[in-house]
C-alpha cells in the first residue's frame, strides 16, 4: 500500500512539472486541512445538533426498552418458583420476545441515523469541495492536497494553505 501511495505521488508530481514546463507555468501547490473547514462552517454545527438531538431519542428508547426487558427479567427470577410451567414458558418468551425487539430497535435505529448523517452532511462536504474548487481556481493552483488524508508526507513552505481563502470565499470568519 505505502508503495502504491510512493508511485502514485511520483506520478502526479512528474505530471505536474510535465505539464507546467508544457503550459510555460509554474505549479502552484496548496494545501488545507478539510476538517478545520468542516468544523467552522456555520451549517456544520446545526447538523451537529440535529444529530445529537436523534441520538438522545434513540438513547431513550432503547433505555426504555432495556428496562422493561430488566423489569420482566426481575418480576420472573423473583416469581419464577411460583410459576407454573405455562406461565414460565410464557414468561420466558416474553422476555425473548422483548430482547429481540430491543435488537431489531437497535439496528433500524443506527441504520436511521447513519442516513440522517449522511443526509445531513453531504450537502456541507459538497459545499466544501465546491468552495476548495473555486478557490484553486480562482487563484491559479495546480494541486491541492488535503492535510486529513494521511497521504501528505510532506509540505513545503512553499505550499500555500488555503483555508483562510476557502473560509473567506464562504463568508466564515
């Protein structure tokens, strides 16, 4: 993998000097780090929030469900010698019965949050790429890297950060 990575960015950079001494250009590099744009767009926080309240709703549901499934538990170790054994059967499936519900509850609810998140933050990546797009050509960059994706062994001085344009092309203080 890490000499696939090696190749592959010696292929680019001799693309780029290729291509700049073709264009009689010279290659402009920058970088930004996505996630510190991410996180200081204003819609990144409202997204936050929306998420956050829908876990909290799915936290409480399955915390009622557990203790219900807690309380039948109880009632029957506590009443089980009681119990003749067509209650304990009963019973027993009762609690089976919840405990699966539980499951099933647990799995739709993630499966539902994941579309919420996705739902919610793919517009706000989209703006972003979008935003990093414009700027680089706007302002004449052959390359931008992107710092969070591990695949930067290395950034010259001469590397232009962009995330003070990118930030400023979306009204972002």
């Amino acid at each position: 993998m890490r000499n696939k990575m090696k190749w592959l960015l010696l292929a680019v950079f001799t693309m780029a000097a290729l291509g700049a001494s073709a264009q009689q250009r010279p290659v402009k590099l920058g970088h930004i780090e996505s996630s510190k744009l991410i996180a200081a767009m204003p819609e990144m926080a409202a997204a936050q929030k929306q998420l956050e309240t829908k876990q909290d709703d799915i936290q409480k549901e399955s915390q009622n469900l557990r203790t219900q499934w807690q309380n039948l538990v109880t009632d029957y170790q506590k009443n089980e010698a009681t119990y003749s054994d067509i209650i304990k059967t009963s019973k027993q499936q009762e609690i089976e019965e919840l405990g699966q519900r539980i499951q099933k509850f647990e799995e739709i609810a993630m499966n539902e949050f994941k579309k919420a998140q996705d739902e919610l933050l793919q517009p706000i990546m989209d703006k972003a790429h979008k935003a990093i797009q414009d700027v680089a050509k706007e302002n004449s960059f052959t390359y931008i890297f992107d710092m969070n994706s591990g695949a930067i062994l290395y950034a010259s001085e001469t590397s232009e950060d962009i995330l003070p344009l990118v930030k400023k092309k979306l009204g972002i203080q």
